[in-house]
C-alpha cells in the first residue's frame, strides 16, 4: 500500500499529469507545424530558389575516392520545422492564459 501512496504523491506533487498532457499536445502541434512546414513554408523557400527543393540541397566533398555528403537542407529544412513548433506552441501558451496556470502559489 505504500507504494500505491508514495506513488499517487508523485504524480500530484511533481505535476506528471500536467506533463503528460503538455507532450501529447507538444506532439500534436509538432505534427501540424511539420504539415504546414512541408506544404507552405517549403515550396515557398524553394520558390525562392528557382524551385529547388529546400530538402535536396547538398555539398558534396570528395576525397580519396570517397564521396562525403553533407545534406545542410535536411538540416535547415528540421531548423525551420523547430522554430516554427516554437513559435506556434508559444503562441498557444501565451495567449490562452496558460502562463498563469503555472505560477506557484508563493509566486506573485
């Protein structure tokens, strides 16, 4: 029975519900910013250059007989998506109130 009770404190005082319930809606709007990433903000950047697709940028480096491949719009194409996941679930927190939720009750 401690266990049951030691258990259900923890859950309480360390606010895993609350953190459960923020990575399912992390991972929801991560889901979403990516669709909107991939279908807006990446033909619009590849519009930009001369429709090149963003993810197929690449430098090639060669030595030895070797092919190195740097894939930098892989690379920039995931920076992109995480600013964007950012901005969005910043905006969500900020402007529902949500901020207000999560002061202490020593906090003014």
């Amino acid at each position: 029975m401690s266990f049951i009770k030691d258990f259900s404190n923890f859950v309480r005082e360390q606010g895993v519900v609350g953190l459960a319930v923020g990575l399912a809606i992390g991972l929801q709007a991560s889901g979403a910013v990516s669709a909107i990433v991939d279908n807006f903000i990446d033909p619009l950047v590849g519009l930009l250059l001369n429709g090149t697709d963003l993810s197929s940028i690449s430098t090639t480096i060669t030595r030895g007989g070797e092919e190195l491949v740097f894939g930098w719009g892989t690379i920039l194409n995931a920076l992109i998506t995480l600013v964007a996941t950012a901005f969005v679930i910043f905006f969500v927190v900020d402007k529902s109130g949500l901020t207000k939720l999560d002061k202490k009750k020593g906090d003014k």
